[in-house]
C-alpha cells in the first residue's frame, strides 16, 4: 500500500509559496498605504506559513520514520537498520531536507517576531515581517523548484536504503544542524528590523532597542551550534583536531563574528544613539554571510569534508537568490542609511571609543576569515593557479588580532559611556591584576612544561597571562561594582553582587568565556602530545605521563555495522610507575558501515577539564598489530566551555528585566538633536 | 569623498564577489574547472627523469628518453583501479587508431598487471613498472587513471585525471594541436 | 616501512616497552619537524584535509615519502619545495608569497590602518586625554568663549569645537 503521506506533505509545501508571497507583500503595501487591515495580516499569514511547513516537515519526518523508500530522499538518505533517532536526524542530514529544516525555522522566527513582537509601532512590525515573509519566498522557491524532498519513485521504489552517510551517525550531528541554523535564521530578524528601519526611515535607538534582544538569542545558537560542530569534529573525525579553518566551517565563523560585532555596536546604538550607519550594515552583513554560507556549501565551488553533494543549476539559484537579497539591500542601505556623522566626537578613553575599536578589530577578523576563504576561490575563477589558504595563515593573522581584542576587552568595563576618563577605580586594581597574572602565568607555565614538554613554551606564558588578566579584570570589575552598591545602600557584599543587573552578569560571563576559552586554545596548542604508534593486544605505550595498555581487540555487530573495538586501560604514571593501577577505560572502534561500505573511525575519549586521553585506531598492520594515535590534549575542554559561557552570557542578558515581552516599549531613547536631524535627512 | 557614495562601498565588495562566484559556477557549469580537479604542476615541464623496469620484462630498463620522441599519452594506470578498466575499451581504441600509448603501471602486482593486459588487449607500446610509485609521485600522481599528453619534445601540455573517453579527446586533447597524424603512420610498427 | 633496533632502543629508553612508534625518528627534532610538516601540507586527493588527518592512500605515500625526505636530510623548504614541484602550491596551506598572494596579508593590514584612522579621526584631537577633569574643564572653556563675546547659538558646533580648541591651546599658555 502507497502512503499519501509524502504527497500531503507536498502539497503543504506548495501551499506555503502563496501564503509566503502574501506575508511579503501584503503587510508591506498594508504599512506604505497605511491600509490598517493588511497592515494587520502579519501574524495570521505568519501562523498560516508555520503551520503548512510544519506539516510538511512532519510528513518528511514520517517518510523517514516509516522507511518510505519510495521518497526519493528516504531511500538515498536512510536505511531500516538505521536506529531511529538517527532516521529521524537523517530528515535533515541532506541537501534537501536540511533546506526544509531552513525555511522551518524561518518560520518559526517569523512566528515568534508575529506575537512577542506586538508592542512594536505597527507599520515597523508590518514591515519586518513582510521581509521575513519575502526570504521565505526565495526559499521556498528554490526547494520546490531545485531541491523538492519529496520526489518519489513510484515505478521502482528500493526494497533497502543507502543509509545515511556514517559521519552523519553521531548524537552530536543530531543537534548541530538545527542550532546552527537557528542561529544563522535568527539573524534574518536583524535583517529584517534593518530593512524595514531603512524603509521606514527611521533609525533611531528605539530600533536598536527592539534588535537587541533577538540578535542576541539568534547569536548565543549560532555560538552553540559551532561549539558543538567543533566538538563534533573533534571525537567524530578522528584526529583529535578542533577548528581546522576549513570553508565550511568558516562559512559558520563569518556570520558569529559579524553578529559580536553587531551585539556590542547595537548596544551603542541604543545607549547613545551613535554608529547608526554601521550598526545597520553590520545588521545586513550578519545575515548576508549566513547566505553566503549556505551558497559555499551548496554550490559545488569548493571542496570540503562539509560540503553538500550539490549541482550547477541550484549554485546558480543561490547566486541568484544571494544578488537579489544581499545586493538589494546593500543598495537600499547606500540610499538610504544616514550620513551624517556625529558632531559630537566622543573621547578616545570613552566606551563608545573601545566599542569603536572592538567592532573594528571583529571586522578586520572578519576580513581576515572572507579573504582568506574566497582566495582560492578568486585565483580559480580567473585561473591564475590553485591555492590552498589554511590554518598557517589564519592563525599567524588571527591570533595577534584576538591579542588586542582580549586587552581592550579587560578594560572596556571600566569606561564610561561619553566621559573621557577611566572609572577612578580602575587604577586601584590595574597593576595588582596584572601582577597578578603575570604570577598565575610564570606557575602554570613552570609546571606544565615539566610535565608535557622539556622545553619553556612563550606562547602559552602569554595567553595564560592574558587570559588570567582577562579573567581577573572582568571579575573585579564585578566585585568593585557591588561592593560600590552595598557601601551606597549599606547591605551586604551578596546583595550588592544580587544587585548587579542580568545584562551586566550577561557580559561578565561572556568575557569570562573568551577568557577560558583562549586558555583552553593556547594551552593544548602548546602542550599537546601526539603519538603514532604499533601495538599489539598487551602492549604497553608510555606517552605525557600516562600509561596505555591495549588489553585486548573484539569484534562486534552494531546495529548497522560491523566493528573492531579496542580495550585500552589507562593509568597515571609517576616516576615511571603507575600511581592506582589502571582505573581508565577507552575504547576507540573501527566500524565498517555494511550499506554505505565505509570505514569510519571512533575515537576513545576520556575528558577531565585539564586535559583529555584521545586514542583512535588506525590501520591493521602485520602480526596483530595495530597502527594507534594517542593523544593526550592539555585543557582542551576549556574551548568548548568557553564558548558555552559565551552562549550563557547571551542568555543572561537576553532575560535581563528590560527585554523581557510584554513590558511597554520604553521611547525615552536618547534622541537628540543630532539624531533628529538625522532622521531629517533620511 | 562624499559620505552617500562611501555607503555604496559594501555593495560594491559584493558586486565583485557576486561576479567571482558567477565566473566560478560557469566555469564548472561548461567543465572547465572542477574543484575537485587538481591541475598538474608538471605542465609545461619535460618528463622527469625515471629509471625503471618494464613492466613485461622485469631484466630490461626503461627511462624517459624510451617514450619521448614524438606526441604520445601516458597513462597512469593499475589493476586495483576500477575507473581504469572503463577506459581501457577506448585506449585499445585509441591505439588502433595509432595514437602512441605509454603505460604507467603504478603501485601493482606485476603478474596481475601482465594477466590484465592479456585479458583486455594492450593498447600500450610500452609500460612502465612503478611498484613504489617513484615516477608516479615525480609526476605529482595523485591517484589512477590519470593521462598525461606529452609532445614530440617531451614537454607534458596537459594532464586529465579521471577515465579518458572520447569526449575528453575531443574537448582537450585535440585542441592542443599535437601531430597525431605522424604517429598515425608510425603505428604501423606496433 | 621497518622498525629498526634503533627506533625501539629510542622507544625503551622513553619508558615505552613493547609497542614501537611507527616511525623511527632519529631525534625528538626529527618527530617535531615531521608532525608540523604533515600538519600544514595538504592532501592532494582529500577533501580539504592536511597529510596528518587524511587516510587516503595518496597521504599515506607522501608522508612515507616526506618521513624519507627528513631522514636523508633535507631542510624543511626543501621539502616544501619538493612537493610544490610535483603537486603545485595547492599543497601549501600557507600560500607562498606572490604578487597575487601579497593581498592576503596586505589588505588586512591595510583595513586595520584604515579602521585605525578613522578611529583617531572620530575620537577627535586626544585632547584632555591626561586630564582627568576634562569635562569640567570643557565647560569652564565654553563659558570663556561665551564670555569672549562669541554667539554660540549661531555658531556650527565643530566650528565651536575648533574654536575651544584653539582657546585651550591660549589657556595653556597663561598657565
């Protein structure tokens, strides 16, 4: 029996291009016209686009779920013997369904802009939805059009599957996909807010105010969702590797560095109604490099490990797609954003100066990340030679970058916005931080390069040295302020941290993040110890004062595949004896995947938050040995915790009291004179 | 400069990215680039210099002054290489056309190799034995098949990786202009 | 490739008993020099991968080949070099400097100049930047202008501030 299924599911879609096409332009003429109805048809057309594509979605799912092999998409993506939660992540481990996954959290993003976003001015409202409705449409185009899921083959549909690719077969692949893209989408709502305030024309700090809070939430998934993509790759791959600069996951990068940009330069935006112009193109560019993103990897232009299986005629629609909505609004925003600059110049020791230079210095990284990734691609395209642009080069440009970045980022709390003076309090805990630190640093480095290395390692004296000092700065910035605040209101020290707002905890936890997160780079680059080595069942490897035993290789049926797995018990070492026996257990596999005929590599990970044991297995060699990477990576959990803490950060100050929904939309913005006459002249 | 025209700087970095990309798509689009293709190093330079065993006679020595002389392919090739058995109908081809052929047997089993050949036909005047992939790895090889186009001078002019068929000899190894029409006439002494 | 006695007479004196490395590195030099390098090679065939991580039989030769390269001596230019020759500078993921790849490290900097500039430019002259009093010195400033008979109102505000400026500049004097 032939399931309509995938059929209903079709025509959900094609539903949804109509309705798209009349969020796009219905409110918008509704708002130009102030014709009150249409004007109000935002949230209906909104609730009407979910609900078709959430249909949709869940047909896809259920063809997936239930092995319809005669979904075209089912049978190259998926397989009986496939455990379901992977069936279910297989939906959108796949070109076509991962640009469902898109326009499905388009449109929940639309959604949530329809109903949170009601205290908004309406034409303002009208307006952004109808540029959420008309990136839609562009979407939902190129699905139907280039990349239908549900094409079926109903004359000879596959008894079996092809089975879903087995990199793709990980709890971790699971979740980055949906998070990455709910970061990258989110940014379509700044976008939208951005257009909508440059067709409206008014671009003012009430604007910044109502971008804040989504930027923000669409930033902390993005953050996530590339954490959890370099984790990924880091026990999928095999190799023990984080970040490799790879395009793909450059593609990634762009967008998280532009939205920093934009959350720090929002925050001027708003306080003091300055940086309007930039703010806005950095609002465009976020979401423009989340489009360029998605082109990278669809259009078959460049080869990465990432990359979508892809065809020339869905590069082009992208392209297309890509002129279209980049290039409009950068036009629009080159008519129509304001010119004019502040008379009032700000003071060099003033924050919206170290703002200034933060965003600066994000852009120049962010330049630094495009030139690097569309090089090659450049020299192709005029066929002046091949070129590989790759990690040598983006770290010898980006380290000295996020260098400064970390030291203006230690003071920046400490300025004031519009005063050109440092908080007198500054001064006080200055040279003690970084004494401080300095001594943290000289420790740490004394006693881990005893223990990893002979030798004296200067790059990792420096980022302990700035991370502690980062660290330290933010901290004490925090403990001054409430202390100040409980010696005004006479209460405790609890109260007076109590007492600090969500927003402010937001930014203390954030740069506390970049903090760790520096740590974590520059400690398990400098101390990392990698062996290869051949061993036998029995055999013994002494590798950074641990030792490994391969106690024995089994052969084991997985659900789908067959595998080697390897029995490694693992022991400190002091001079030269174990220290409790070998209480850790790793056990890296080999997997041979039956209906993808593929070998895939598991790693053997033990993670502790100083460092990780890593030992993947390689190749058989000759009497029953076994090539075998061992790996021990010092701190190398820090990098994703940073980055957690970074999300975290976000998250605090997205529930911080005064974004919260419902609250009246305060218009007491510091608008002043200059701002006016802005507006004036847009 | 005027602050309006200072706003149209980012769309105009676009415009040039846009059009990078749109030469981009079109060059694959027409297969004259492909990303996965990488071009060969050794263009434009002579044939390095080898000292092998053929791969018929393991006694008798080969080197590059055996195969250069007139416009010839030499093609990369091994028993483990499926691709490698899809073109051999039309090397055989080819050869009967009198296109001189030299085989590069890379990193095989000579008997294998040999068996092969008296299975399929040999549409090669000579082969070369590389177990170690020395000459493979001087020629920038990267993996089988690959065909080289080397001229009378034994300058390599162009290099195509992936299996050789006619569309591949019409598209890119005609226009290179060699005289196939001299060895035609020397193909009488295979 | 072989494991010679002097590779697990290099291994036991490290501790290690029974398993061998790989390969025989004649000094821990030796195996810094081999990992960087096949760190920031490429693997010609491989989908973005460096010699180190790739598993694909063309990675395995070329890091035989460059292991062999490193025991007969041969410098690390020389042996990026030698793998430029065969497999063209695709193989480098530091690109080599050309006048095409000058971009790469000149238009970076270029930006930060730039943006460097306009940072010194939008801060205005670092006036007051010692003077931890500025803005009540600044407005002590204002009252003298007004008081030197000049009409504020009618002025253009960047011509007021050039104005203070220059006043400053008086005021410092009389000090």
């Amino acid at each position: 029996m032939i399931s309509v299924i995938p059929e209903i599911g079709h025509l959900a879609l094609l539903l949804c291009l109509p309705i798209a096409t009349a969020l796009a332009v219905l409110p918008m003429a509704g708002a130009a016209a102030s014709w009150h109805l249409l004007q109000r048809s935002g949230p209906l057309l909104s609730s009407g686009l979910w609900l078709f594509l959430a249909v949709a979605f869940a047909c896809l799912t259920y063809s997936f779920l239930h092995d319809d092999f005669s979904v075209v998409l089912v049978a190259q993506h998926s397989n009986t013997a496939l455990p379901s939660y992977y069936k279910f992540s297989a939906v959108w481990g796949n070109h076509e369904g991962s640009l469902l996954l898109w326009v499905f959290i388009l449109a929940s993003w639309t959604l949530a802009v329809a109903y949170l976003g009601k205290s908004l001015p309406p034409d303002m409202h009208a307006r952004v939805l109808a540029v959420l409705g008309g990136i839609a449409v562009g979407f939902l185009l190129f699905i139907i059009f280039t990349s239908n899921p549900f094409e079926r083959n109903l004359i000879s549909p596959p008894l079996e599957g092809n089975d879903l690719n087995p990199l793709l077969q990980d709890i971790g692949l699971i979740l980055h996909p949906p998070l990455l893209y709910i970061g990258y989408v989110g940014f379509a709502v700044a976008f939208a807010f951005a257009i909508a305030a440059l067709i409206g024309g008014k671009l003012d700090a009430a604007w910044a105010r109502w971008t804040r809070p989504w930027t923000t939430v669409a930033w902390l998934f993005l953050t996530v969702g590339i954490a959890l993509g370099s984790w990924w790759a880091y026990y999928e791959l095999g190799w023990g590797g984080w970040w490799f600069w790879d395009p793909v996951e450059n593609a990634s990068f762009m967008p998280w560095l532009a939205g920093t940009a934009l959350i720090h330069s929002l925050a001027a935006t708003e306080k003091r109604g300055v940086f309007r112009s930039w703010t806005v193109l950095l609002a465009i560019l976020a979401f423009s490099l989340s489009l360029l993103g998605t082109f990278l990897v669809r259009s078959g232009i460049l080869v990465s490990v990432h990359a979508f299986a892809s065809d020339p005629t869905r590069g082009m629609f992208i392209l297309l797609f890509l002129a279209v909505t980049v290039g409009g609004s950068l036009l629009l925003y080159a008519l129509r954003a304001p010119t004019i600059k502040p008379l009032a110049t700000f003071k060099l020791l003033s924050r919206e100066s170290w703002l200034l230079i933060n965003n600066s210095l994000l852009a120049v990284s962010l330049a630094v990340v495009l030139i690097g990734t569309l090089f090659p691609l450049v020299m192709s395209a005029l066929d002046l030679g091949s070129y590989s642009v790759g990690p040598p080069y983006f770290n010898k440009l980006f380290l000295p970058l996020m260098v400064l970045l970390m030291l203006f980022m230690g003071v920046a709390p400490y300025l004031n916005w519009k005063h050109n003076r440092l908080t007198p309090v500054l001064v006080r805990p200055w040279y003690m931080v970084s004494i401080v630190a300095l001594g943290i640093a000289m420790l740490a480095v004394a006693l881990l390069s005893q223990r990893y290395v002979t030798q004296w390692r200067f790059g990792a004296f420096i980022t302990v040295a700035l991370s502690s000092w980062l660290l330290l700065m933010t901290l004490t910035h925090a403990g001054l302020k409430a202390r100040r605040f409980a010696s005004a209101k006479n209460s405790s020290a609890w109260q007076g941290l109590a007492s600090l707002s969500r927003s402010y905890w937001g930014m203390v936890v954030a740069h506390s993040g970049i903090a760790v997160m520096a740590l974590g780079i520059g400690l398990t680059s400098s101390y990392s110890v990698q062996k290869e080595l051949a061993m036998s069942p029995g055999a013994v490897a002494d590798v950074a004062g641990y030792r490994f035993v391969l106690e024995k290789l089994e052969d084991v049926k997985g659900p789908n595949y067959s595998a080697t797995i390897a029995s490694f018990g693992v022991g400190r070492l002091s001079d030269g004896t174990l220290v409790k026996g070998l209480p850790i257990r790793l056990q890296p596999e080999k997997r041979f995947y039956y209906a993808a005929k593929n070998v895939m590599t598991e790693a053997g990970i033990h993670g502790r938050l100083t460092r990780d044991l890593y030992v993947s297995l390689g190749d058989s060699l000759e009497d029953e040995r076994w090539a075998v990477r061992i790996y021990v990576k010092p701190f190398i959990r820090c990098i994703w915790l940073g980055a957690l803490m970074m999300a975290a950060g976000g998250l605090l100050v997205v529930i911080d009291k005064r974004y919260m929904p419902r609250l009246p939309v305060r218009t007491d913005a510091p608008s002043d004179t200059v701002a006016s006459k802005e507006q004036a002249v847009v | 400069m005027n602050a309006r025209l200072r706003l149209f700087i980012p769309l105009l970095i676009f415009a040039v990215v846009a059009l990078v990309f749109l030469t981009l798509e079109k060059r694959i689009g027409s297969g004259e680039y492909d990303p996965s293709n990488l071009p060969s190093a050794m263009l434009g330079q002579s044939v390095p210099a080898f000292n092998l065993s053929r791969l018929m006679d393991a006694e008798q020595v080969v080197d590059a002054e055996d195969i250069v002389g007139q416009a010839a392919l030499l093609n990369v090739w091994a028993t483990w290489c499926i691709a490698c058995r899809a073109e051999h109908a039309y090397l055989n081809e080819l050869a009967s056309q009198g296109v001189p052929i030299f085989g590069l047997n890379y990193k095989d089993e000579r008997a294998a190799a040999v068996q092969w050949l008296q299975r399929l036909g040999n549409p090669y005047r000579l082969n070369i034995f590389d177990f170690k992939g020395s000459l493979g790895l001087d020629l920038g090889v990267y993996g089988a098949p690959e065909t080289y186009v080397i001229d009378a001078q034994g300058i390599i002019r162009y290099r195509h990786v992936g299996i050789l068929d006619a569309k591949v000899w019409r598209e890119k190894i005609e226009p290179l202009g060699l005289q196939w029409a001299v060895a035609q006439a020397q193909g009488a002494a295979l | 490739m072989g494991f010679s006695l002097n590779a697990n007479a290099q291994v036991a004196a490290q501790g290690v008993s029974k398993s061998d490395e790989l390969r025989a590195f004649g000094s821990t030099t030796m195996r810094s020099r081999y990992y960087a390098l096949i760190n920031e090679l490429r693997c010609p065939k491989c989908q973005n991968q460096n010699l180190s991580d790739s598993d694909a039989p063309i990675a395995e030769d070329l890091r035989n080949e460059l292991f062999s390269l490193l025991d007969e001596g041969y410098s690390d230019q020389e042996i990026r070099d030698f793998m430029t020759a065969r497999y063209g500078t695709f193989v480098l993921y530091q690109p080599p400097l050309t006048r095409f790849t000058l971009a790469l490290w000149l238009v970076p900097l270029g930006l930060l100049l730039i943006s460097g500039l306009i940072i010194w430019r939008m801060t205005g002259k670092p006036r007051g930047l010692t003077d931890p009093n500025f803005e009540h010195h600044a407005s002590l400033q204002k009252v003298g202008a007004v008081n030197a008979g000049i009409e504020p109102i009618s002025m253009k505000v960047d011509a007021l501030d050039r104005h203070i400026a220059e006043l400053e500049r008086t005021h410092e004097h009389d000090k």
